[in-house]
C-alpha cells in the first residue's frame, strides 16, 4: 500500500500482487493510515488504485486459515475503511482495472465514482466458503436494489462490467480506467470545493427534506464561492480554486 499526493489529488495504491490484494491485516492497517492523510485539508480528490493485475481478492483466507485475527474484526478497520471513504469530505474514484472480488468490491463501491474497466469482472464469493457479504453489504445495497444483488449474493456467480453497470454498481464502464478517472478528478477539481463537498453529502443523505434544501441552497448562495464563482463567469475567467488546483 502507498499514497501520493499532488495537486489537491491523493492517490491511494493496493500494493500487495503477491496475494492479489487480499485484504490482510497489515493492507487494511496501511489503508486505515493512507485514509488518514487523505482526509487532510489539502486534498480534493482521493483514487483508490492497485497493482495489477487484481484490484482486490477479498479477504486474506490464508491468514485466516493459519488463526490470524479476522482483518475485519479488533476496531473493524474494513468498516471503518468502507464509511470513511463515503463520508470524507474528498470526492472519491476507485479505478478497477482488474477483477474484484468480495471484500474488494466493498471498498470499490464504498466509493462516490467507480471507473471499470470493461474486461473486469466480479463475484461474491462468501456463500462458497461458508459466510456472508455482511460488512460489505452496507455501501452494495446501497447503490444497488436488493433484487439486483441477489443471484450474486445467494450463489456466488461471477458477473462482467456491464451487468455491474445495470445493477448501479459503477459509475463507468471503460477501456481507459486511467484515462476516465484523469477526466473525472479534473471535474472535481473545476468545482468549488465546499460546493461539491456539500453535493457529496446531498448524494449520500437519502430523501431530501425540501425546507433544508431551500436552506442550504440560500447558503450556498450568499456564500463566498458562489459569488467567487458569479463573478468569475462574469469576467470570463477561472475561478479562483481552478487556478489554485492548475498551479
């Protein structure tokens, strides 16, 4: 696992192809860190990535099989990986562009964009080995119905890029994963950053109270950016967090 960050965009590699990816303790320990650094302030943007070819195997089973505490268990690092990434203020893009599995496709879709290539494919695999996607379940049925996810869940099958597509899994389906999350963070970063930290919240909140949205709308108005942003369109220029992430 590394992190690097450089121009408000931190990127976040799974480095273990030895074991492709698993989630072992010492993965979700340095996951758990690079989240750390990539919820400070100076960071607009997280990619969560991997060393090919896999993107995740899910949990480390040999680890599990030789008695090793679960990687899920002692603090849930999983689960705190999994809502940190839906909660952190960054927008944040996983970049598949080799198969997930399991646990992996939890991390992927605790993610706000999820680019795919589309030769990957998925499953999950906990019914065959005698447990349950349970932590995982959270961000999955949240983006997808129930009904969507229930072949997968119940008998483990694997599925290609474009039925995770129709399920509402991902976001993009491609052939240039790079290429389309290097398009992706270049639109964060053209947004105002309170203003697309707060259209992430709106994304994630559920059914939207209408007086809190008149609210928050009048907020973000009278706000600096807004009128930043106003002004710049106006002048015909960038505003001023472009010219910021462009230097």
């Amino acid at each position: 696992m590394h992190i690097s960050v450089e121009g408000g965009v931190a990127t976040i590699t799974l480095d273990s192809p030895t074991n492709r990816n698993a989630l072992s303790r010492q993965l979700m320990a340095e996951l758990i860190g690079a989240l750390d650094r990539a919820e400070e302030p100076d960071v607009r943007a997280v990619v969560l990535t991997h060393t090919p070819p896999v993107f995740c195997a899910g949990a480390d089973l040999k680890e599990r099989a030789s008695g090793a505490t679960d990687a899920q268990a002692a603090g849930n690092p999983m689960a705190d990986a999994i809502m940190r990434l839906g909660s952190m203020r960054a927008v944040s893009i996983a970049a598949v562009d080799g198969p997930a599995r399991a646990g992996g496709m939890g991390l992927m879709a605790a993610c706000d964009l999820v680019v795919v290539n589309s030769a990957v494919t998925f499953a999950l695999t906990e019914v065959r080995i005698g447990v349950a996607p349970a932590i995982i379940s959270v961000p999955l049925l949240a983006r997808c119905g129930w009904s969507k996810l229930a072949a997968p869940f119940l008998t483990g099958e694997v599925f290609d890029a474009h039925a995770a597509k129709d399920m509402g899994l991902i976001t993009h389906v491609t052939d240039d994963v790079a290429g389309t999350v290097a398009t992706l963070v270049k639109g964060v970063l053209a947004g105002a950053p309170n203003a697309v930290a707060a259209a992430k919240r709106l994304l994630r909140s559920g059914a939207p109270d209408m007086d809190e949205m008149i609210a928050l709308s009048a907020a973000l108005f009278d706000g600096p950016e807004a009128a930043e942003g106003m002004r710049a369109f106006a002048e015909k220029r960038p505003p001023s967090w472009a010219q910021e992430t462009a230097t």
